[in-house]
C-alpha cells in the first residue's frame, strides 16, 4: 500500500515522468527453480507462495511491493527503474545501528555470527546506482546490486586478513531466518550502468571510521575517497526526481505538502543545511506544493544555557547553536542549523513549513532494522549494556505518525509542534518496565558514559494536544515496545 501510495501521488504531478525505487535482492532470488549452479539475473522474480513456505517475510513484502509497483506505473504510464542491493555493508554514516551493519559488528565483539551465504554490496555502490539511474536516460528497468555471494568463513578470512591479531569468533550460529541458497547474482548490467563495485575486502572501513577499530589514516582518507563522490552528488541535487536521495520521504495523497525526514546521521553539518535546503529548493520548482511539514527533534528545541530545571519548554524556545557547541551535541547543533536554514529559505520562497519535534521515540518497531533509540531499549532487555544514566523526552512512534498525518491534513496546522509524552529518567522507565514484567531481572547498573545528555525540565505537548495528537501513555509505549521484540523473537521475556 505505501509503495503504491507513493506512485499514486507521483502521478499527480504532469513533471515526474521516472521513479527510481530501491527493493531488495531478497525480490529477486527466493524461487524455488533456483539452483546453486544457477546464475540469477534482473530476468528472474521471487515466488511468493515460495517466501510464505520459508516464512520469509521481509522476501514476500518486497516482492509483493514490486508486482503492485509495476502494475500501477504499467496503468498509468510512469516509468519505473528498480534497484536490488544485497546485504549492504561499508561505512556508517547514520547515529544508529541497522540489522546488516550489526551482524558484522556482533562478529567482531565476540558474539555468534550466522550460519548462510550473503550477496554483500558497499553501501557506496548502492547511492551511486541511485545517482545514476537517475541521471543517465538510457537506465530501465531493474538493476541487481550485489559485489558477490560469501559465506560467513569467507568473510571472516577476509577480516582476519585485515586485522591478524584480532581473535574473531569461529562459531556459526543456525539460528536465523537469513537463508539464501548459494548461487550466484549477476552484477553485469550494473556494471554496463556505469556502477564500478567496491570489492568485499573494504568493509572493514565502516568500523575504523566509527571508532569500531583502531584504524589508520589511509583508512580514513579511504573512507573519504569513497563518499566524496556520493557527497558531492547530495549537495549538487535539485530536481523533484532526486529528493529520494537525500532521505526518507512520504508523499501525501494530494501531493500539495511533502513530509521529508532527513536522517544523514554524523556526516557533517553542512550537508545537514544543504541537504535540506535542496529538498526545498526541489519543493520549490513544483507550483502545486504550497506546504512542507518537515520532521526534526527536540533536540532543535530544547538545548539552550539558559534553560533551569524548572522551565517548561515550549515550541518558543530554540536551541543555542554556541551552546550545542559548547556540549558538542553535534546532532542537536546540526538540527538547529538545518530548521534555520528552513525558515529562511521558505520566507524567501513562500512556502509554508511546519515543524515536527519529536522526543526520544519508541513504541512498536516495524522495519527489519534496529535503530539508537529501540537499541537502548533492547539492551536493557537482554543486559547486553547498561541504560543510559539520562533523562530522555519519551514519545510513541504512533504519535509521531499522527502528528504528521494531522499537521498534512489540518489547514489550522502552522509553525512547530514539540511532540513528548513526558520526560522520565532511567530508574522511573525501568521501574514501568519492572511492573509490566515483575519476574525478569532488569539490569540495574546505568551508565554515565553516554552523549544523550538533556537538563531534566519539562517540554510541554500542549501545543499538540491543541492539534488533535492524543499521547500515548510511557507505560503502554514501553510494553508495545517489548512485545514488538517478542513477535521478532529478539527478545525472551
């Protein structure tokens, strides 16, 4: 539904003529007429009565998303490029940790590492087929972005290579739905595209920049080298074609606001403004876009040195980009520049923004991913690592959808709205978790080593209210919260 809610709302607009989506290798390959000796190509589709068998689901989502896709751009004359990479791996850029990046993370800090072959790609390759497929008119139809298959001994050899004095785990572990069969994906009409793939043996770049390991200088120029292109493709882009680039975005039905999240991560701080100010600059080109409802974080809102424990935050207060600096609170510096450089642009360009400031949200998870937020939620769970000694501005994720789809919605809706439930300090959630669930032994140890520092004062929602968004309580989003975890049998409790 939301694949094709996208296209609907694209052709609404006369300008769009091509939509470049990225699926997943996983649409491509779960068949069972596939063979080991079999070379899988773009010629070749997964069969869904084939991933309902294997209970593999995210494999049956992708590739019912992409049959709905093609049919409706089939009917309404809009052209499709589809894009299927692998397992991504290669340098992180974003705050948290996905599902592929965490699996070799896991590896290296000692904990079991699945028993499958994957089809690996550089996340580098992945944003440069984007670009591309984009950029040059001869690119159609569909695209399979895989370096090569491995199993896991094979990428441990490599990173053993790498690193010869690191001891890594040799233990397999079955206990995984991550079951491909081990033929292999053709790269060829990538390649004949113009993608040039980073091999495998370069994954080791993601952690070194991240402090993960102790890497080199070359390491880092590597890591440079790699993404200097991407970036400068992302500040360069300005057509509506190109804004899926730059972020995560929802198109609303009628296509008169777009809802863009811009989640770059610890890139820097000028590809944060940039980045957003090209998302409008595209927004801008469109005449029949008049409002823009962008999502942002409290943290734009609420780290100012003048702000006392007993101060009730307000959608008045913004953040001091000198004091951000001052407590290189990157992230919050980042989004208080990125909304000014908003403001400024729009009352320029006239048109109309509203701001979405969410706290520290949680609630059900959905993607096959675990983000920094859920992350802390689920060490807590598993013991795995103590809770930071913070006070955190909770929210349900639920909420945080609401307020968008009203804000869209509402023509009273205007200017910003702080969406948080409540602040809580870690004992009072763990104390809420410890009455959902009074037999497991939550850890009680907190840790002091931590960036998610915030001054314990209050943020108001009144505001939000005032909008229609009914707040779900801490108590119900924290238990939704761990009960997601045990549908995904990522946690035991």
């Amino acid at each position: 539904m939301g694949t094709v809610n996208v296209l609907r709302s694209c052709a609404k607009v006369s300008s769009i003529k091509k939509v470049v989506i990225t699926s997943s290798v996983a649409a491509v390959s779960n068949n069972r007429e596939l063979k080991e000796d079999v070379v899988v190509d773009e010629s070749w589709f997964s069969d869904p009565s084939y991933c309902e068998e294997q209970k593999s689901w995210y494999a049956l989502s992708k590739t019912l998303a992409e049959d709905a896709a093609w049919k409706f751009t089939k009917e309404h004359g809009i052209e499709i490029i589809t894009i299927y990479p692998g397992f991504v791996v290669g340098p992180i850029l974003q705050p948290s940790i996905n599902l592929n990046i965490e699996l070799i993370l896991n590896l290296v800090n000692g904990m079991s590492r699945a028993s499958t072959t994957l089809r690996w790609v550089d996340v580098g390759d992945v944003a440069y087929a984007l670009i591309i497929a984009f950029e040059i008119p001869s690119a159609s139809g569909r695209y399979c972005l895989v370096e090569r298959s491995a199993h896991a001994p094979q990428v441990i050899k490599i990173l053993r290579g790498h690193y010869p004095t690191y001891k890594f785990l040799d233990k397999l572990s079955d206990n995984t739905n991550l079951f491909y069969p081990a033929h292999t994906i053709s790269n060829e009409k990538a390649k004949n595209l113009g993608v040039q793939f980073i091999p495998l043996e370069a994954i080791q770049s993601g952690f070194e920049n991240k402090g993960f390991f102790l890497g080199s200088d070359s390491s880092v120029r590597a890591f440079s080298n790699v993404y200097g292109v991407i970036f400068r493709n992302l500040m360069s882009w300005n057509t509506l074609s190109a804004i899926a680039g730059l972020g995560k975005i929802l198109i609303s039905s009628g296509l008169d606001i777009f809802f863009f999240v811009l989640e770059f991560g610890r890139i820097s701080l000028s590809s944060q403004i940039i980045g957003t100010v090209n998302v409008l600059r595209s927004c801008a080109k469109v005449s029949s876009i008049k409002k823009v409802v962008i999502t942002s974080s409290v943290a734009a809102v609420s780290n100012n040195r003048e702000l006392k424990e007993d101060v009730v935050v307000d959608e008045s207060w913004f953040s001091d980009p000198s004091y951000c600096e001052e407590q290189k609170s990157w992230y919050a510096l980042s989004k208080t520049l990125a909304e000014d450089a908003a403001w400024k642009f729009t009352k320029e360009h006239g048109i109309e923004i509203i701001t979405i400031y969410p706290g520290f949200v949680v609630g059900p998870i959905l993607q096959p991913s675990i983000n920094l937020n859920i992350e802390l939620i689920l060490n807590l769970v598993n013991g795995a690592r103590a809770f930071p000694n913070a006070t955190l501005r909770w929210v349900d994720v639920r909420d945080v959808g609401d307020a968008l789809i009203i804000a869209f919605e509402i023509p009273s809706a205007s200017g910003r709205y702080c969406l948080v439930e409540r602040s809580a300090h870690a004992p009072q959630v763990i104390k809420i978790l410890r009455g959902h669930y009074p037999t497991y032994k939550f850890l009680d140890k907190l840790s002091d080593n931590t960036n998610l520092f915030y001054p314990a004062h209050t943020i108001s929602n009144e505001k939000a209210k005032n909008l229609g968004v009914q707040f779900i309580p801490l108590e119900v989003s924290l238990k939704d919260t761990i009960e997601s975890f045990r549908e995904k049998n990522l946690v035991s409790i």
